[in-house]
C-alpha cells in the first residue's frame, strides 16, 4: 500500500516536472536572468501537492492524467509565485524555503517581484495548453484559476493573514484565512484536473467539498508542525507563527482540539469521495499521505 | 476636429471608467484594504490610452465599441498592476504617480505587492467577460494577454531596464526594451480590442504593425518629455532618468535625432492604417494626439 503510493506520487512527480520543464522559457532566452530564477523557484525540491491532486482527480474521473497537466503545471505555478512573494522582506520576510535560500536572497528584492509575477502570467500562458472540453472550454478553466488567485481567494488570504498579525483572532477569523489562503488553491488544483478529464457535475461538486475539507484539515497539520517540528525537518523556519505573534490553530484551541478539529475535516474529506469507485483511490491516498503526517 | 477628438476621448474614458466600476471588488467586499488599494491605482486619473486603443481598435475593424469593454479593462488592469510594482522601493522607487503619492506610499510596501499581483489576476478575471467570437475564443484572448504580460516580452522589459541602468546601451538594446515594456501591450491593446470584433485577419496584421510602430514612438516622446518637461507637467517625477543614469533615446541618439526618429515611426503607424477606411478614423486621431504632445 505504501509502497504503491510512493511509486504513484514519484510517476507524478516526474511526469509534472518534465511537463514543467517543457512549458518554462529556457534560461537561455533573454533575459536569462528572470528565467534563471523563475526555473530556481520551480524547480527547488517542492513535494508538488497540488499538481499530484490534478492529476489524480482527472483519474478519478475517468481521464488521462497526461490531459491534466497543463493544469496541473498552472497551479503549481500558481502556488509558486504566491510563496516568492510572501516570503519578500515587506511581507513574511523568509529566507528559506524548501530548505534553499529563497528568491530574493539569491537574485534581489526587485527581480523577487518581477520573478514572481512573470510565474503568475505564466501560470495562464501554461492553462491555454490545456484543451476545451464537452463541457469546459479553456476560457472556464481560465475563470477558475483567476478566481481562485485574486483578491477574494488566494491573496485575500494573505492580506488578511498580514493584518491578523499581533492580533487574536477567532476560529471563525482563522477558517476564512485558511479557506482563502489554503482550501480555494487546492480545491481548484482538484477541480481544474477534473475540468480537463471532462469531468461530470456531480463529480465537480464532490471534489469541490473534498477539496475545501482537505484544505483546512492540511493547514491545521501545517500549523500543528511549525509548533511541534524542527526547521531541518520543516526546510522552512519553524516556530515563525509564533514569532510574529500569528493566531494559529494550536494557539486559538491548543494542540488536543486542534489534533481532533484535523481528524473531524479528514472524515468529511474522505466522505465526499464516496460517490467514486476504485478510480479514485489515488486520491484517497493521497488525502491521508497530506494528512497523516508525523504531528 | 481637435473637438471631435476631446470629445471621442472624454466618452471613451468614462466608458471604461464605468465598466471598470463594474468588473472590480467593492471597498465593501473583504477584505477592503486590498479592494480599496486596487480602486486607489485604478481610479487615479490615468489618460486610459491603451484601453482606448481597444475601443478604436474594435470599431476600425467595424465592432462595437461596447463588445471591447472586457478587453479594453483587462489591458488597463495589467498596465496599472506594472506600474504599482515598477514603483516599488526595490524596483523605480518611486514616490509620485499620476500627480499622486504611488500605492506603496499610502498602503505600505507588503500591501503594494499584493495589490499589484491582485490588479494582474483581476484582468484575467475581467478579460473573460469577453464574449468568444467566430474568429477567436476567449482562450485566444487570455493567451493574447498572458504571452504580452510575460517574461519574454512586458516583465521580461523591465527587467532589461533595471539591467540596464548605468550601463551605455545601444539603439537596438533599447529598441528591444521599447518592443518588450512598451509596444508589446499597446499592440495587444488594439489586437484585444479587434478580436473582441472578430476582425479580419488582415487587419489585426496591419492593427500590429500600427502598433509596433505607434508603441515605439510613443516611448521616444516619453523619454523626450523626461528630459524637456517639469514634475509638475508631467505628473510624475522628471529627470529621473538621468538620475538613475538610464539609457533612452535622448541620452543615445541626441534630441533632435530622436524626434526625427519618432517622426519617421509616427508616418509608419499612420501608414500601416492605409487599408481601413474612415472607421479607424478615431484610431488615426488618437494616434496623432498620443504623438504631438509638445515635446
């Protein structure tokens, strides 16, 4: 069993970062300069969750998962420029990421920027590969993919991060921060990936809840390991929530409640995938492989 | 005539500004920082020059000025967004926009990135407002727009630019960073524009050529202006070029080359614009308007 996941998600893996590798512009275009760092960002040793999660809801589905990865690749990307950016000195101000020094202390604040927002466009250079569908044209996927990273989603999500700082925040405040920051990127990564395998209404929707639940439950993991975790396990700074004072799950209902709030969201995540046969066994996995990390 | 251009131009303007209203978040909808933030850089009396190329552009080519609404914000929103993020401290470091203090300066360096990034996303989310048309779908659109906000040609620009300061560059250098940070998105403009009136494929090939041809003339009048111009005319901060040490048109070629050398760019565009009739009248005036600024 674990033993077939490893090899599932080390296909995934390889399949994505060769698709990757073929949709970026060499570093040899000019300028190479931004090339070099946007292929530094993406290529950096990332577990690529959400891109693996594109691929096997387009399985689950009853599509290939070479038809998802355009998508796939979007997302991540998605994903990509989002953390270049928060880690920035004006914002979380992080100098590791996935144990690498991040973008800006390798090639400078101004071109952290523009290296981030040339991975954002690219993000939508990388979804028109994909094709229109019977029932999604790549305009759709477009829509998907820009709402979920606009201002009421993915950084609105940050901002409301930022402003939380040095706050209390409520259970209520954290869960629309986590649905924002964490659940709208990885319910569209699911979702995107169904898209593409032309996926039928009633499956959408069943991914979309099984998306929002894994969300929040992968955020309260990852909120319970920056407490309990070393910045070597981690490959980021550990104990930074704490530093710069951010409510978290741990320290809006302490380390119990919080195990529990984890194990309640992983049942109604698994639940949601109860309409789909052994087609969507991959992703049963890899819910639990996100959730049941040592913590 | 000069009327019946201010008179074009004054309800173009409040077209888009109105559209715009439209297609952007409420302050009201959270969180209202950030949509306060985009409706400050939007709403700052900027001349609309591209998105008004898109309206022009979709009437040459026998539309409705009204189809070429979603495409004509979508352009401003990418442009605005590269404006907030060139001025940043780490990038132009500029303190004046549009005779306004620049976003970072009232929102705070984190808020100006994540503002700039939201701007950017907000216009793929408003270019599919646009219908697909016989012609070219949305998709062609968003691909229309994700390739010219990219690396190789709007981020890819500036990122020569910064490379650039202090260095002598030479025409063609500079030539390639006027295509890439300048004539790239006014020829998507009109290119946006005509597709949203399913043009012809004759005429976005001459509406290209109009606007390769007008976007580097247009830049040789900006840096002309820099250096002929006070803050307060321009709206902006004047000899910031020399300050920085930036190579432009008048540093390279010497003043009077460079308004022969926009003269000469000016009859061109005028000329790729032969094989319409009087529809692109409008696009033929704003031209000259755009071109004769006292410089």
């Amino acid at each position: 069993m674990k033993s077939s996941l490893d090899d599932y998600l080390k296909k995934a893996v390889s399949q994505v970062d060769a698709a990757m590798d073929g949709f970026l512009p060499l570093k040899e275009e000019r300028p190479g300069s931004i090339h070099e760092a946007m292929r530094y960002c993406v290529f950096a040793g990332g577990k690529r969750l959400r891109p693996i999660l594109s691929l096997a809801a387009a399985e689950a589905c009853g599509g290939k998962r070479k038809h998802a990865l355009p998508a796939a690749c979007a997302v991540e990307l998605m994903h990509t420029y989002s953390l270049v950016h928060d880690d920035l000195p004006s914002m979380d101000n992080d100098d590791l990421r996935r144990g690498r020094p991040t973008c800006h202390k390798v090639y400078g604040e101004g071109m952290a920027v523009l290296c981030g927002d040339a991975l954002l466009t690219e993000a939508f250079i990388v979804l028109c590969h994909a094709k229109s569908r019977k029932r999604y044209s790549v305009g759709d996927m477009v829509v998907e993919l820009s709402l979920t990273g606009g201002s009421r989603k993915l950084i609105g999500g940050q901002v409301l991060d930022l402003e939380g700082e040095g706050k209390k925040l409520s259970k209520d405040d954290l869960v629309r921060i986590h649905e924002a920051k964490t659940a709208a990127l990885l319910t569209a990564s699911l979702r995107l990936g169904a898209m593409s395998a032309n996926a039928k209404p009633r499956q959408l929707a069943a991914l979309t809840k099984f998306g929002h639940a894994l969300g929040l439950a992968f955020q309260i993991v990852d909120d319970i390991l920056d407490v309990t975790q070393t910045t070597e396990n981690l490959g980021k700074t550990a104990g930074k929530d704490q530093i710069v004072e951010k409510s978290t799950y741990p320290s809006v209902l302490g380390l119990d409640e919080s195990r529990k709030e984890a194990a309640r969201l992983t049942a109604e995540a698994m639940g949601a995938l109860d309409i789909f046969g052994e087609e969507a066994d991959p992703l049963r996995k890899i819910a639990g492989w996100m959730l049941e990390r040592e913590y």
